[in-house]
C-alpha cells in the first residue's frame, strides 16, 4: 500500500514536472519569435508579450490588460501545459494523470478568479534576494518580467537549468576587482563576450581597507559585483576578508532601494575546506577565506541581495601553475550561474562540492577570532 502510493507521487510529480517544462519551453519560443522573419511568428510572440503588459518591467499589474492577459497567456498555458499532462496517458495509468489534470484546472479556476493575479504574478516594489534553485517562487518569476529574456521556468525549475537562462548578462553593468589577475580579467573578457558592461576596480588604487569613497559611484553605477581580487600572502586579512565583507555590505546598501537586488559574486577558494595543508605559508590565506566564507552566509541567506559564492581550486594564474586555465575556471563557473546556482564549485578534485556542506551547516565561529595574531 505504501509503495503504490509512492510510486503514484513519484508519477504524478513527474508528470507535472515535464508538462510544466513543455510550456516552459513554448515560452522560450515565443519570446525568440520576437524577431523571427516570418510576420505570423511574430504576431504570435505579440500576443504573448500581452503578459508582459499586465505585469510591466516595473513589476506592477495593468488591469487594462487583465482580459487580453487571460486569452494570450493563462489560457494558452494551461491547454500546453494539459496537453503534456494527458501524453503521458501512453506511458502512466490514469489516475496520477487525473490527479495533475485536477490540480492545473483548480489552479486555472484560482487564477481566473484573480483575474490573471496568482502567487507568480503579482505586484511587487522589490524582487527579494532569495529565489527558488530547483522550484519557482514569486521572487524567481518576478525575475522574468524584469529581464524577460531569461527566467522563463514557471513552476518546477527544468528548463531554465538545461537552457542556461537563469541569470541576466546582457545589458547588465557589472564591476568587477582583482580584473588583473587571472580569474578577473579572465571574467572580464567573459561578461564582454556575453554582452555585459563591464567596468573595473583595482585594490590599492580604487579602495583599501576602510577607504572605499572611490568606489561609491562605481557601486552605484553596477548592477552585478564580482569580487575577484585578493592576496595569497601579504596583508591578506584585509584583502581577502576585510575589502570582501565591507564591499559587499556597502553595495547592499547602496542598492537597497532598487526594484531589484543587488547581487554579488565573490571569489573564495578550496582553502576554506581543507585549509592550509600543513604549509606555514599558507595559515594566514586560508584563515581570511575561512573568515569570509563564515560572513558570506550571512550575505547567502539574506533576501537583500543575490549573494553568489565561487569556490575554485587551484587554476594557473601569476601565483603558479594550476590543473585548469583562470579561462576554463570561469566557464565553470558561469555554466552553473547561468544556472541560477548560488553556491558556485569549480572544482576537479570535488573539494569545492564537498564544502558546500562546511558552508551551509558547519560549526561557525565568528569570523574575527580567525585573525592571525598581529
């Protein structure tokens, strides 16, 4: 009894799961015939961009456009999404079938009540920071309406993790530190080549340890921070905790009264795993990482930013050769933030997976009694 009604859950969430992603992808579609050649293609993405206009760019709801958003959008959704229900009649008996059928017209009938309002698509003055991974919350789709290029999953998070559509690049302004060393100049050619506005900020020149006035009105001018720079031996508490943490908290704060929330991505190392190997000249980098990545779940679990942690191991850059390019290590690493990852591992030896674990639910200190003794 119990494992029939397990394997009926297991049907029934798949079967939802895959006929969610069927629209998803028809989504997709009708946002790329936007500038199809063929007139009919495009007048069917105009019908669809009807959406767009009951909840605008500015995430408020139009109720002029409540009508045509029911014909143009909730209906065309819930017959796709019904027609990849009842396929699945080939494969699955009826009943987990009928279940999900039940479910997307009780859904359907809410929506059509709210006139189009649902817990996806409702007025919001700010996109909070945490958003769905594996499920769509209204955080996540609200994403979609800003950049409406992207974020097209709408329930069950399949399509944009295979398409590589969960984070905005294009037209994005991004400020990027440490954009002469490796990883940052390599992260530079790559946001440019992806058709994101890339300007950069240079440790000793554009901020310091408590001096950060340079940087206010390049701060105000990004959307994205990437944190990159850092020091492997010299002074590196404050180039790998101190300038991370203030930097960070500095953009939150600039960025509190956006629409949307700032994000940041910051750079850590292996090294908060596995820490320094038993090499004396290693303690004081790895005690900084370790530091900052006790303060970084902080950022992580905040809804005032999108906080994403990198965590690569060794790449070759000026401090040595490594099994990776600084190039091959950022591909890594935006595979997985195209795909809505916040915790980022760019690893071939698995560490990086390894300390998510130490990340999310390790035994934390505060990160100030991992100073090394002046």
């Amino acid at each position: 009894m119990i494992w029939d009604i397990a394997i009926f859950l297991a049907q029934a969430a798949l079967v939802f799961v895959l006929s969610t992603a069927l629209f998803d992808a028809l989504h997709w579609t009708l946002h790329k015939w936007e500038k199809s050649r063929f007139p009919l293609l495009r007048k069917l993405s105009s019908w669809h961009w009807v959406h767009h206009k009951f909840l605008g760019l500015d995430m408020q709801v139009n109720p002029a456009y409540a009508r045509a958003n029911i014909w143009f959008h909730i209906l065309p959704e819930y017959i796709t999404s019904m027609l990849g229900t009842l396929v699945f009649l080939l494969v699955f008996p009826w009943p987990p079938i009928a279940a999900v059928a039940v479910i997307r017209t009780v859904m359907l009938v809410k929506t059509l009540q709210e006139e189009g309002v649902d817990f996806n698509h409702m007025a919001m003055d700010r996109v909070g920071g945490q958003q769905g991974l594996l499920w769509v919350d209204n955080n996540y789709h609200a994403m979609h309406h800003v950049y409406p290029h992207n974020f097209f999953s709408s329930f069950a998070n399949v399509f944009d993790m295979i398409a590589g559509t969960s984070c905005q690049i294009r037209g994005r302004r991004f400020l990027v530190t440490g954009a002469g060393g490796a990883f940052g100049s390599a992260m530079v050619a790559k946001l440019t080549a992806l058709g994101g506005i890339v300007e950069t900020a240079k440790s000793g020149v554009d901020f310091s340890a408590g001096n950060y006035a340079a940087m206010a009105e390049k701060l105000e001018r990004a959307d994205v921070l990437v944190l990159s720079h850092g020091a492997k031996t010299d002074d590196c508490w404050n180039a790998n905790f101190v300038t991370f943490r203030d930097l960070t908290e500095l953009f939150t704060e600039i960025g509190k009264s956006r629409l949307t929330p700032p994000e940041v991505w910051a750079v850590g190392s292996e090294a908060e795993f596995h820490g320094d190997m038993g090499m004396p000249e290693l303690k004081d980098y790895a005690a900084s990482k370790r530091a900052f990545a006790y303060q970084a779940l902080e950022y992580y679990q905040s809804n005032a930013l999108i906080y994403r942690h990198i965590v690569p191991s060794s790449f070759t850059s000026a401090m040595g050769k490594g099994p990776m390019s600084a190039a091959t290590a950022v591909n890594i690493a935006m595979f997985f933030i195209r795909r809505g990852f916040r915790y980022v591992p760019v690893t071939l030896t698995g560490l990086a997976v390894l300390n998510y674990f130490r990340f999310r639910f390790g035994q934390k200190r505060a990160p100030e009694a991992l100073k090394p003794a002046e």
